[in-house]
C-alpha cells in the first residue's frame, strides 16, 4: 500500500510542521509569545508624577445594557455618601465601557468579557458586581479571570500585538516583561520552557 504510506507520512509531517508553528490563539501559541517577551531587553521605563483622581461626570443613573440577553440594569450613583453605589456606577459608566473598547485590541485570541453579574435578570441580587475575561482556547477549555481591570485589557492588547513597553495608567510606561505574572494569570499560561 505505497499510497497509503505516502498519505501518512505527508500527515505526519504536515503535524510535525504544526508542532514548530503552534496557532497563535491556542495554549502553545501563547505560551511561545509570553517567552518571547521575557527574552527581549526591558525599554526604559517611566512612572507618573502626582496621583491624581479626576472627577467622574457620570449619569445618574448609570444604564448597563446586558450583552447577552439585552436587559437593562440602573446603576444610581447617588447619594455620594454610598461609596458601595458611586463605585458600582464607576464599574458600569467608565471601566466596563473602557475594557470592552480594549477587548477589542486584543489580536488572535478568542477572548470575551463576562457581563452578567451587572445584568438583573441573568444574575439577580449581585450586590458586588465584578468585570470577568474569559480566554477560550481551541482545547475547549476556558480560562475565567473575575475582577479585571482596563489595565488588563490593555496587557493583553499589547502582549498580542507584539509591543514590548505597557502603557499604565496616568501615562506611566513600563517593561512589558513586568507584567508577565498577571498576563500568566489571565492567560492560564506559562511562558514555554518555564515550569
Ligand atoms: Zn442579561
């Protein structure tokens, strides 16, 4: 069976080839971009001056509108002596909008946010409601962070468009390379050849 031999050896090295280039959105795919960071030279860093908090002029109330299920959900924002409400609204009016801008910077990985706990109807009664990233991988298995932040987002737009310098927040700049534990974090990924 001569053909037949053929046919399995082109397979095998059609595999083999697919074993040196993993896909970039696959576990392999991003464990290789996580090691080519932690070898390139750090870029010169720069860290803010005064830490400053600008006032938020949010509606009140803030609407969250469900991307699942399309429910809307009021976030008051007053009084201002409930810091539990104002920080809700915060999450709702500023954060989430800034992380699903983000998210969609974010190249080659099929990543999504988690929205629900803010939505009434698909998760009543949340009194703390929290940004979820949910990494999916062609294995079928998800990799679910609860409480992520804008500066996430902008980690894994970098990390994914090939910069090696994060922008953080108030304009400071660093090393890309130092964020590798929280990229691991989100990614449910270790730099390849690392433990
Ligand atoms: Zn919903």
């Amino acid at each position: 069976m001569p053909y037949l031999l053929a046919a399995l050896l082109l397979a095998a090295i059609a595999l083999a080839l697919a074993g040196c280039r993993p896909e970039p959105g696959s576990r392999a795919g991003v464990a290789a971009r996580l090691a080519a960071v932690a070898e390139q030279p750090a870029p010169p860093e720069r860290w803010p001056g005064a830490l400053c908090y600008a006032p938020v002029g949010l509606p009140d109330p803030v609407e969250h509108v469900c991307p699942d299920c399309g429910a809307k959900t009021l976030y008051p924002c007053t009084p201002r002596s409930d810091g539990l409400a104002v920080g809700r609204a915060y999450l709702v009016g500023t954060l989430l909008p800034e992380c699903r801008r983000l998210l969609a910077e974010v190249r080659d990985l099929d990543v999504r946010l988690d929205e629900s706990e803010f939505c009434e109807k698909c998760r009543p009664g949340v009194a703390s409601p929290r940004i979820t990233l949910v990494v999916r991988y062609p294995d079928g298995r998800d990799q679910r962070t609860e409480e992520v932040t804008p500066d996430d987002l902008r980690l894994l737009a970098e990390l994914t468009s090939g910069a090696l310098t994060h922008e953080g927040e108030r304009e400071s700049r660093s090393p890309l390379k130092d964020h590798l534990p929280r990229l691991e974090t989100l990614l449910g990924v270790k730099p390849e050849g690392g433990d």
